[in-house]
C-alpha cells in the first residue's frame, strides 16, 4: 500500500498486497512522512489560531477561508505570471504567488479584525464567535462569486519525481513543505520570544491595561497579531495547494477545523502546544488511516481519514480539556 494526496485535500491510500517483513516497515515510514507532512501544515494554521486566542481570547473561525484566499491568490498569480513570464522557473514563479498571497491574505484580516472584531471586543463572547462563523461564510461566498466555485487545477512548479527514502518516497514539494514549516516556526519562536514585538505581545495578552500603562498600545499589537496568523495560513494554503494539486472556494473549511482541532490537542494559547498538536494530529490521521485501508483492502482508509481529528478532540476534551501542554501564560502569543 502507497499513499498519494487526493483532490478532497485529504490522503488517498491505494491498496498493494505484498508480503510482511521489509515491507512493513516501508509502509510504516511512508505513513509518517505523510503525517509529517500534513501535520506541519496544521501547525501553521493552528498557530495563528493560538496566537489570536492567546491575547483577545477569540476563536478566529474565518481563519481557514484566509488559507483559502491565500491559495486562490497563488493559483491566480501563477496562471499570470506563466502566461505572461512563460520562461520563468517554477520555483521562482512559486516564489513570487507565495509572497503575493501573503500580502493580500495580511491585508484580509487586519481588515477581518478592524472592521468585523475590534468593534465586538467589549461585548459578550458569544457576539464575535458568531460574527466569526458569519465572516467565514462570507469569505467562502465571496471566494466562490470571484474564483468561480469549480475546482481549478494548482500547476506542479517544482520537480514531480520522487525521492526514495529507506523504501518510503518523498516528493520535492514535500521536502520544501517541511523545509519551510520549520523555518517558519523557528522564526516564530524568535519573533515572539526574542523581539520587543515578541515582549509586547506576551504583555498583551497577560494584561493589555496594565501593558498600556507600560507603552504599549494593544490595538496595534492585536492588529500585528492577526497580520502574522495571516502569513502563516497563507504559507499553509499555497503548500497545501501545492501538495494536492487542487483549490476552490470552501477548502479552507476543513483544514481550518482540523487545524482548530490540534490547537485544542496541543493546548490553545501555547505556541509549542500548536505545534505539538499540528503534528501529532497528523500522524495520527495519516498512520490510523493507512492502516485502516490496509485492513480493508483500501477501500477505508480515504473515507473515514477526517474521523480521527475529531476522535482525538473528543477524547482529549474528555481527559484533559487544557491540552497535552496546557496552556504556559509566559508562551502565550
């Protein structure tokens, strides 16, 4: 059994009888790449839930759609540009759509918080989780007037062979996934706890009163915040594209849950907790999914791969409702 990345955005295992021994274990290790792979790209989608969460105590629930518009953004920058630049190389032209997608997706939500949330801050709870839930059904509708609602091909920009790894394969857009993620976090990890933006923030979100009476002004701080999750759903969505293949208006639904799912697993306003918890997730969905198809001859696997998110939200609500790493107020973003 190999695994390989299905239309939906989810993994496709196709089922391959051989016998055990060696190649169990290849079957195993190309189950964790594959959650790897998934999991870093939850990892930066619950980031910017965490981080949000950590400092206005706000479920951002039209975080996903922002994904979702920074995806459609690269897939549009990308027919631009080899339409126009027909000799630019791939990964320039991947270069250029990531860093436009992550412009306009920053852009979307400071408008998000300034227009739809900064007026809510002082109301009761309830009114900005609706009007969150309300956003993210307005961004899909928009996303679906302006990029039309079929499914659009995301063209492969980066070398298509894959690499053998011990038995297991990776694909270069995989590689550059992980690559990404992980420079991606460690900055994070500098941004937030080795930079005056990365004190104000922490101040911020023990006590935005007493951080005003200390010189800092916690609308900004809240604007950089929802800036900064932006980039990180933008980066995810043009990975995940890039990944699958595929895009359209309501994709961002699913990963924004699931990424909304390990932020709870690893413990919501904790950073590393968002972290552990995007990858932990994933190779869990990859590694039960696999195995599952394995038992039932492939048919399985695919189709209840979404179940295990939420089994493990269940669970985890059940047995420790503050996540695996709790929630640190010294982490808190």
């Amino acid at each position: 059994m190999y695994a390989q990345p299905s239309p939906s955005g989810g993994l496709f295992f196709t089922y391959n009888p051989a016998p055990l021994g060696r190649c169990a274990i290849d079957i195993f290790f190309q189950q964790i790449i594959n959650g790897l792979v998934l999991g870093s790209m939850y990892a930066l989608v619950a980031l910017g839930y965490t981080m949000v969460y950590g400092i206005i105590n706000l479920i951002n629930f039209a975080h996903g759609e922002v994904l979702m518009v920074g995806a459609l953004t690269s897939w549009t920058v990308v027919g631009l540009l080899q339409e126009h630049v027909p000799g630019m190389p791939g990964w320039l032209v991947l270069l250029i759509s990531l860093m436009v997608a992550c412009a306009v997706a920053a852009a979307l939500n400071f408008a998000i918080e300034k227009i739809a949330y900064r007026p809510l801050r002082d109301a009761p709870k309830l009114a900005p989780l609706i009007t969150a839930i309300g956003m993210s059904i307005l961004l899909q509708t928009l996303a679906m007037i302006i990029w039309k609602p079929n499914y659009k091909a995301f063209p492969t920009l980066l070398p298509a062979d894959p690499i053998d790894i011990g038995g297991a394969v990776i694909t270069p857009t995989q590689i550059m996934i992980l690559g990404v993620t992980a420079i991606t976090l460690a900055v994070l990890m500098w941004l937030v706890n080795g930079t005056r933006l990365g004190r104000a923030m922490r101040a911020t979100a023990e006590n935005p009163r007493v951080a005003t009476l200390m010189g800092v002004r916690p609308d900004t701080i809240i604007s950089a915040t929802f800036i900064i999750g932006a980039v990180l759903a933008a980066l995810a969505g043009v990975m995940w594209a890039s990944n699958y293949g595929t895009v359209q208006h309501a994709m961002g639904f699913l990963p924004g849950l699931k990424a909304f799912t390990a932020a709870v697993l690893g413990g919501i306003g904790n950073l590393a907790g968002a972290v552990v918890g995007g990858i932990l997730l994933g190779l869990i969905e990859a590694i039960a999914s696999g195995y599952i198809g394995d038992f039932t001859g492939g048919v399985l696997g695919s189709h209840y791969a979404d179940i295990f998110a939420f089994v493990v939200l269940i669970i985890m609500l059940t047995l420790r409702p503050s996540g695996l790493l709790g929630e640190r107020v010294a982490d808190r973003a």
